[in-house]
C-alpha cells in the first residue's frame, strides 16, 4: 500500500466521523481523491520537466543518485552473497582458506535515508509545485 493510500484512507475515516449526510461525505471524499490525483498529475509534470533540462546539474541528479543507490542494492544482495557462497564452497572442496576481509562492507545506516530521501523529495516538489512556491 502506497503512503497516498494509507493517508486517504486514513483521511476517510475522519471525514465518515466529521459528517452527518451521506452527500456531505461523499462530496468530501470526492474532493479527498481530486487532491491525491492532481498530487500524482504534479508529480508526473516535474519528473518530465526535471528530464528535459538541458543542465546536468538539474536533470542528472536523480538518475545519478538512483543508479547509485541500484548499485550498492545488487553490489550488498547480490554480488556479496554469491562471491561469499563462492569462496565457503571453493574453501570446503580445496581445503585453501579464502580471505574475505578486504571486500567493501556498505553503510546502510547512511545509504537508506539517502535513497528515502531521495524518494521522498518528488512529493515535497510537488507539493511545491502545487502550491506555486517552487523556483525555476
């Protein structure tokens, strides 16, 4: 379930308990899903004007991070696992003890947020966009 998802229904549940009438509730939820869709809308609008910037600066940022974030996601749950399971079993059949201590170890305490945060940075530009705040 998406965080839009969680916080409309959530929202839902006030409005059933904020009004009396079926219609005052179903014009409120009505108004709750045409905010939540234009929010997507928005986002939409400033991914595409973020990949067409003609600065790197501007619209490389995201894929720079992202690809970042892609790469020590398959380097830590991926390549790690195999090139351990590699070495336990080539160690097991030769009977050659395999050094592992000089394979990188990634911080996931600092790359999580990042990678969150990065996530998280579309909506607060939308949301900017929708209020008319955000720079060009």
């Amino acid at each position: 379930m998406s965080s839009t998802t969680a916080i409309i229904q959530g929202v839902t549940v006030l409005i059933d308990e904020m009004f009396t009438t079926d219609e005052e509730r179903a014009t409120a939820k009505l108004k709750l899903l045409e905010l939540a869709h234009r929010g997507e809308i928005a986002q939409l609008e400033v991914n595409k004007q973020e990949a067409q910037h003609t600065s790197l600066f501007v619209s490389g940022w995201r894929p720079a991070v992202g690809w970042t974030c892609v790469s020590a996601l398959v380097l830590s749950f991926i390549a790690m696992p195999v090139i351990q399971s590699t070495a336990i079993y080539y160690s097991a059949f030769t009977g050659e003890y395999v050094d592992l201590g000089g394979l990188p170890v990634l911080d996931w305490d600092t790359l999580g947020p990042i990678l969150l945060g990065m996530l998280g940075l579309g909506a607060m530009r939308s949301a900017e966009k929708i209020k008319g705040v955000a720079r060009s």
